[in-house]
C-alpha cells in the first residue's frame, strides 16, 4: 500500500539558539516523506533545481521513497532561511526565495496514480485540487495549508476542502480558517467544511483530534533539548499518515494511536537540525518512546470511587 505526497523540497538555512546550519535539506515533503517511510512505502511528487544536492536524492531513496514524480528543472531549489528565539515555537522567516517551486505544477506519473492514500501538502489550493483530478481512486486525502491561503485564497481552500478527509493545521490556523477563538467551536465548524477528521497541532503543548463524535488529545513529549522545531509538523503528519496507510484503515483506535506515532516522530525530528536525527533512528527507538507516551498519558482506573472524602449526599 503506497502513500502518496505532493509538496515541497527546499534548501534550509536554519538559526536557533542551540547553533546554525546553512542549506540543509527542508520542504515539507522531505520530512514527511522520510518520517512516513517507516510505516509503509511513499513516493513523492515535488520539483527541484538543478543544483539540489546528489546526497538529499540518495537519502530519500535509501528510506525507499520513490522519487520518480521529483521534477528537476533548470534553476534554484526553493530556499527558506530563519531563526528561532528562545520561544521556540515562533519562526521567524527572514528570506524566502521559491525559485522553481514559484510556477510548480504537480503531474502525478502514471505509476502514482492508483495510490490510495494521498497527502496535499501546503501549497495552492488550487494545485491541491489539480493533483486530486489525477489520482484514479483516493481512499483517503489528507491536506495541509497556511495562513497565506487561508486569508487570500479561502474561496478556493474551502473547494478543496470539500473533497479532503482529513486536515492538519496548527492552532493560529484553525481558528483564521472558523473565524473563531475557542478551538472545540473552530474544529466544529472546520469538520462542516468537509473534512471527517481534523488534526490541531499546538507545538509543545501537543495535538488534538477531532471528528464528528470524538476528541482525544495527547501532550508535547517532554525533551530536555529542542535544537530545530522545523518541519515538525511535517513529521507529525508523517507518523500519523504512514501508520494510517500501513493499517489500511482510519478507525478511531488506528487514528488515536496514529495521533500518538506522529507526535513521537515529531519529537525526534526536532532534537536535530533539518532530519539529521532520523537518519539515525531505528524503529525499536520508534516503538520505546511509543511505549513512553502510553506510560506519559496512562492513569490506570476509569473511574472514580463511589463516594469522595465527606461526601454525605
């Protein structure tokens, strides 16, 4: 069962307070990619520059990532330089160059096109609904975007919307895209927009599920040492649709544990810059922080006792 992502590979320039590193591999399909390849087989639809490094090809192909539907063109890879504060959930952007990422337009190669788990990663609403036309039968679309389409673009981030199961945003998106504060009232009206299951990642403070008759929630894993919060919301959706599509199923159980795989792929993924520490992951490492989180969120009885301390009634 193959998974299917449309998005970005980029060249990034990276400062935090735990040190810099200038022209790593990013783009959200690069982490998503490898972080989903634990789970199941993926292949990518992206585009590239001719002087996007032999290495980054060499790596993707190594985690068994098909790169077939990677268009190399003549010109720059799309760059992104910024820096993180002490506030770590705060990106500070400082230049973005799109180069040959700015006229994009996916084609999905012939062999991709029966995939039956497909990701529409952040870009023109418009372009996410041109790469659904190409794929024979979805089982199941999911779709990321920011608050650039949500503001300028909504009329047609809402089309799309129409034809997505599932939606990730963060917080601050969540409720641009309500047009409301409180986050249980923006995931209601987000799930009338059309999609089944919602995803609000709210950076260290965890990520909330929500569909038409379930929350469940699950909070940051607590690291010592944060070196790059970048492409960490790539990698959450990575976990969480590899496992999906490994599982050939979106149930309840399968999403809960899903939420919880993406969160602690998520968590290795910023202990190093760009995806220097996945490279060294093993899924044994995958499966003990699993285990972790269920300990960090267990609590043992379901109920409560029948009477409190001085209950009389």
């Amino acid at each position: 069962m193959t998974l299917l992502v449309v998005g970005s590979l980029a060249l990034d320039s990276v400062e935090t307070p735990y040190g810099k590193q200038e022209e790593v591999l990013g783009g959200s399909a690069s982490f998503f990619s490898v972080c989903a390849s634990y789970f199941c087989p993926v292949c990518i639809v992206g585009v590239v520059g001719d002087d996007f490094p032999k290495q980054h090809f060499d790596f993707l192909q190594q985690r068994n990532i098909a790169t077939q539907g990677i268009q190399k063109r003549s010109g720059k890879t799309f760059r992104w330089r910024g820096c993180y504060e002490q506030n770590l959930n705060i990106a500070i952007t400082l230049a973005t160059e799109l180069n040959v990422f700015a006229d994009f337009s996916p084609s999905v190669p012939k062999i991709f096109s029966q995939s039956e788990y497909v990701v529409l990663g952040n870009i023109d609403p418009v372009l996410q609904l041109h790469v659904l036309k190409q794929i024979e039968r979805p089982k199941l679309v999911a779709c990321d975007t920011m608050n650039y389409w949500i503001k300028d673009h909504k009329q047609n981030l809402l089309k799309t919307l129409a034809h997505v199961d599932l939606l990730s945003v963060n917080d601050a998106e969540a409720r641009l895209l309500a047009e409301e504060h409180n986050l249980v009232k923006a995931a209601r009206a987000i799930l009338r927009f059309g999609p089944k299951i919602l995803t609000i990642k709210r950076g260290e403070h965890g990520v909330s599920l929500f569909t038409k008759d379930t929350v469940f929630s699950v909070p940051g894993y607590p690291l010592e040492h944060v070196v790059d919060p970048t492409g960490a919301g790539d990698a959450f959706a990575g976990g969480l649709m590899g496992f999906i599509t490994q599982k050939k199923a979106s149930s309840i159980e399968i999403l809960r544990q899903g939420i919880v795989i993406g969160s602690v792929m998520a968590s290795f993924t910023v202990e190093d810059f760009s995806l220097n520490r996945i490279k060294s992951l093993t899924f044994a490492q995958i499966r003990a922080r699993f285990r972790e989180f269920h300990d960090l969120t267990g609590f043992g009885a379901n109920d409560l006792p029948a009477h409190s301390f001085g209950d009389v009634s």
